[in-house]
C-alpha cells in the first residue's frame, strides 16, 4: 500500500468543498492533518461539515513535521506569500488557479518553488476529465489529421449579487475578471490541446449586465500553435449559464468538447462519444460540479509527491496560460 502523505488544507471558502471532498475519497492516500482558515467564522462553519481538525493559527501548521504538503485555497492576492511560506517551510504546494494577481508575482511564485526543491502544482482540473483526456490522446495520436481551426466559447453566467462580495472581480483581490477567474480552465485546457502562438485580435469590457472593475466579456482572434487559425468568447453575462465548449476541425474528423462531454466524427463516418461527468459550475451556483477533476488532480500531485516528478499542471504550464490572459487584454487595449 502506498505511504499516507501528510496534508493540510489552507482557506476554507467555497473552493475547499470539492478539495476537502476529494481527500475523503483518497483516505487511503492520505493524512488530512489541519484544515486552516484565518477565520474563526469560517473555520467553524467548516468543523460542522468535515471531521478534519480545524485551527486558525498557520505557523503552527506549518511547523508541524507530519504535514508534509499543503493545498493552497486562499484567494490569488495571498498565493505568493502563503506558499512562499509554506516552501520555507519544507513543504511540498497544490495552489488553487491562477497562479496569483500578476504573472510577475506567478513567476515569483514558481521560482519560490524551484529554490526549495518542492513539487508544485496548480489545480486546472479541466485537463483530467476523461473526455479532456480523450481528446488530448485523439489530438496526439493524429487521428483528427492536421488541426484547421478551433474555437473555445466559455457563456457563462454570474449574477451581481456574486460580484458584490467584497473583492470579487477587482484587482487588488482576484487579479481579473472572467479570462482569469472562471475561463482560465477552458482557456488552460484549450492551450494545452491546440496551443496559442499569438492573439491576432482581441476585444474585452464590462457589460451593462454587471457592476464591476475588471471585464465580464472578452473575445479573440487567435493564431495556433500550428498556424492555424481560432477563436474564442467568454463572458459571465450570458443567463442563465452555459457548458464550456471547445471545438476543433482536422483534416480527418471534427471534435466538439461540450462541458464534459465529447463528441468525435471521423471523416470515415466513425463516431465516439464520452459522457460529461455532471454539471460545470457555469451558471449562479458556483460549485455545481462533481469533484471527480479535483480528485484527479489531487491523486496527481500526490503521485509527483510520491515519486519526485512534476505533477501534470506545473506552475510553468498555469504561467503560461496566465500569459495568454495578459496577452488578451494587451491586444483589447490596443
């Protein structure tokens, strides 16, 4: 049997459900010592739903030799610093998306890791549902042909009451607005399927739907990874909130990816469908969604902990789907 790794849960918001739920599921494979939250509110509010031990208090967490790895769920403005922290530390880093406010402070957050020799990892955890997996393997085999064009749409829907949380959707808190928030997991996995050489074009702002800093609305003319053109369209504006969709053209077959559900038709006139997985959070309740991809991602980083490899999301792959979010708004602006 696989050792149990020492594990503690740092934030305790919607974000720690799907995480905390995961990690019952992997009782075998771990030792869930501390889940923590700054909040005393929050912290009790959390003992009434989960049996792990609950604290406030960080530092004696961290100095606690039996926690080996920390899950970092505390909002992307405390990335850096709590996982800086939790690297001097000695302690191996599963991040929540993005990486962190800036790709200045993302990049200093994975060099933080590379100097204390930790794994680090980031929970995209779009690329491990089964039809991503299917599709990425269909891709790498070649049984599309050559990629022609492809085209991500990410409709979703946010009502304002979500956004009047003191620091949704602003700067100085998450960052971003809709390509860095609640895009970046398609827009992660999108780029990880076809890649993104560069925006051609590309447009953001705020609708009249919302009041909030940063965009609710963005789109962009693309160049793939092969040259070949795309496209793609996100919004938190379109009620009441629509599954994700990713669709790609090859020369041999046409692969529409909606939500978690993957359709592929060959040319030869085969078919194949993977069925979703449930709902994707698209709509006013956020956490929506099974906590299958989480589990994943989480079996993964445990994996790259067990073995010293680098977990599949490393912190250069989530900089660099972070980069293609700053690249966006740089072409918007222009």
């Amino acid at each position: 049997m696989t050792r149990k790794i020492g594990i503690a849960i740092v934030g305790l918001g919607p974000a720690s459900l799907p995480h905390s739920r995961s990690l019952i599921d992997l009782a075998e494979r771990v030792d869930v010592r501390w889940a923590v939250s700054r909040s005393a509110e929050r912290a009790g509010a959390y003992r009434k739903q989960f049996a792990f031990p609950v604290t406030t208090d960080l530092d004696a967490v961290l100095a606690d030799p039996a926690v080996e790895a920390v899950i970092v769920l505390t909002p992307p403005s405390s990335h850096l610093d709590v996982s800086a922290r939790c690297f001097e530390n000695g302690k191996h880093v599963l991040v929540e998306k993005p990486l962190e406010l800036t790709v200045a402070r993302g990049e200093a957050l994975v060099e933080a890791a590379r100097r204390a020799g930790k794994v680090f990892g980031v929970v995209l955890q779009h690329r491990f549902r089964p039809a991503s997996l299917r599709l990425k393997a269909a891709l790498a085999a070649g049984e599309l042909g050559t990629v022609e064009a492809a085209f991500l749409s990410v409709p979703w829907w946010r009502p304002q009451a979500y956004y009047d949380e003191p620091g949704r959707g602003t700067l100085a808190r998450d960052g971003g607005g809709v390509l860095l928030t609640q895009a970046i997991h398609s827009l992660d996995l999108f780029r990880s399927l076809v890649g993104v050489s560069q925006v051609v074009a590309a447009q953001a702002r705020t609708t009249k739907l919302h009041r909030m800093e940063t965009e609710d609305f963005a789109s962009a003319l693309l160049e793939l990874g092969n040259g070949a053109p795309g496209t793609l369209m996100t919004t938190t504006a379109a009620y009441p909130g629509h599954p994700e969709r990713i669709e790609i053209i090859g020369t041999q077959g046409f692969a529409t990816l909606i939500g978690g559900t993957l359709s592929l038709s060959f040319l030869d006139g085969r078919k194949e469908i993977v069925e979703a997985e449930g709902s994707t959070g698209s709509g006013a309740n956020i956490m929506d969604f099974p906590h299958d991809a989480h589990r994943a991602v989480i079996a993964d980083f445990l994996d790259a902990v067990t073995t010293g490899r680098e977990p599949v999301v490393t912190g250069n792959e989530a900089l660099a789907s972070q980069r293609l979010v700053d690249s966006i708004l740089a072409a918007a602006r222009r």
